[in-house]
C-alpha cells in the first residue's frame, strides 16, 4: 500500500512547529434548547490520537460538533491553538476535518470529484486547483478511476472512504472521526484504520469499539454529557469496559441518555 503522508496544511498557531495543535475545551456547556447535553466540559489535547467512548446519547456527536465549530457552546469555549472555533469560521474550515457515521449524511454531490474537490473550493482554492488536488488525493489512494463514479452507486464503505479523502484532501490539522467504521466489513474497517493510522494530522476519534483506538496516547469517556475519566487508554478502557459489562448484564434501559 502508498503511504498516505498527508502533512497538514496547518495555519494556526502551532504552524512549522512539528507539534500537534492545542486542542483547549474550557467549561463548555450545550443545552440545544432543553435540558443540558454537554455539562462543564474542560480539556487540553496535545496528543495526536485521542479516543472517545461513551454510552448512546452521552453527548459524544454533540463534543464532535462543538470541537468542529459546527455547533456553539451555551457556555464556554473551543479553541484550536488559541483560535475560537465557533465565532471563526473560516479558521474552522481550515483546521478541523469531520467525518460523520453516516456518508449519506455527508455526501451532497453526485459524482466523487465533485464531492472531494467541493471542500477544496470552500477552502478558497480556484477550480483548477482543487481539480488537481483531487486528482492527486484519488492517486494516492489508487482510486483514480472513481473520479467520475456516482457516489449513490458504491457501497457504504466506498462512500466511507469518499468521506475519508474529501477530508483528507483538505489537509486539516485536526480530523474528528465519528463512528468512522460502523457497518464496515472487516477488510474495509482494517484498510481504513491503517489509512488514518498514517496521517499526520491530531486525529479525535468517537467509538463504541475499544478495540480501535486501544493503541491511541490518550482516551476520554463521556458519561451523561460530563468526562466520567480521562487518561492513558489501558487504563481508562478498563474502568469503560467493566463499567459497559456491568450495565448490559442489567435490564433497565432507564439509565440511557435521552
Ligand atoms: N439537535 C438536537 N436537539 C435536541 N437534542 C439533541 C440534538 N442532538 C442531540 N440531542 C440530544 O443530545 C443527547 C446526546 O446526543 P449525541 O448525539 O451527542 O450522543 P452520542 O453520545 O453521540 O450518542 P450515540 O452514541 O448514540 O451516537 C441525546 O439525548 C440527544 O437526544
């Protein structure tokens, strides 16, 4: 397989350092309107691989989208080496790539080359730029004959891998994988797993599967929209794992976020 070391075209303050970017969450609250979905949540990221775990509905997908600037905290802050992520926008789109669980609801435009360069020109590249960018992000991933393929044609991990270099070809300092490799076939989930395991970018990966990011430097568990445990993954996997066991041999449901 090519190697896929995509540097991050990285303009924020960690720029030409060779240091990860300092993810900083300070007190972020959401309320979304109702009762609160995120409550308090404070860290400092400066690994490049961080695992997050939490049960369904605790507020996972939500820390995604607030980490994206998708999404502005009820209180609090999101900055990615001192830049706010919310009230940038521009800045936002440069630095954080996301890919959400379900392609479909990502994929907006019919043909696959349409689809990866459609960021790149968001981005502010001119046409011929991003056609050429495309181009080279397909390369690499020896995809080149998808180029003009009709995105509702492939399969969910072809689309998955869509998702994946359309991100990728935008360079980002920080990519945000959400459930990447639900409803993936083995092979699918091993080859993408090894494709984000290559790249250079801070990687902030949410899973219902220990497994996949067992080897990541740190893991954050999100119970009820507060961090239950935030540490070394070996550590915080065990007390997740126990804890997980524990509550599926009961069959009260009621504890479950929502
Ligand atoms: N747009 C919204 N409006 C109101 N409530 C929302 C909205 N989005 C999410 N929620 C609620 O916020 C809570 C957390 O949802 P979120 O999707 O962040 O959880 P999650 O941990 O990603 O869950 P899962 O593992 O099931 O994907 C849930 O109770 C959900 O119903």
């Amino acid at each position: 397989m090519k190697t896929i070391q995509l540097a991050p075209r990285i303009t924020t303050g960690s720029a030409g350092t060779g240091k990860p970017p300092a993810l900083v969450l300070r007190g972020v609250s959401v309320r979304l309107g109702g009762p609160a979905i995120l409550h308090d949540i404070s860290f400092d990221i400066r690994e490049r691989r961080i695992g997050i775990v939490g049960r369904n509905g605790s507020g996972k997908t939500t820390l995604a989208r607030v980490i994206a600037g998708l999404l502005a905290p009820d209180g609090g802050t999101a900055e990615i080496d001192g830049t706010d992520m919310a009230k940038d926008r521009k800045a936002a789109l440069r630095t954080v790539g996301i890919l959400f669980q379900n392609p479909d609801h990502q994929i907006i435009f019919p043909t696959v080359e349409e689809e990866i360069s459609f960021g790149l020109v968001q981005m502010g590249r001119k046409r011929d730029a991003a056609a050429q960018e495309t181009r080279e992000i397909l390369q690499r991933f020896g995809k080149s004959h998808w180029a003009g393929a009709a995105n509702h044609a492939l399969s969910q991990g072809q689309k998955q891998l869509v998702c994946l270099m359309a991100v990728l070809a935008m360079r980002p300092a920080v990519i945000v994988l959400d459930e990447p490799y639900s409803g993936l076939d083995i092979p699918t989930r091993l080859q993408l797993m090894r494709f984000v395991d290559e790249v250079e970018a801070s990687v902030i990966q949410i899973t219902h599967d220990p497994d996949s990011v067992r080897h990541f430097e740190r893991v954050i568990w999100v119970d009820r929209g507060r961090i239950r445990e935030d540490g070394e993954a070996a550590g915080v996997l065990a007390e997740f794992e126990g804890q997980m066991r524990n509550w599926g041999e009961q069959d009260d449901l009621s504890d479950l976020s929502g």
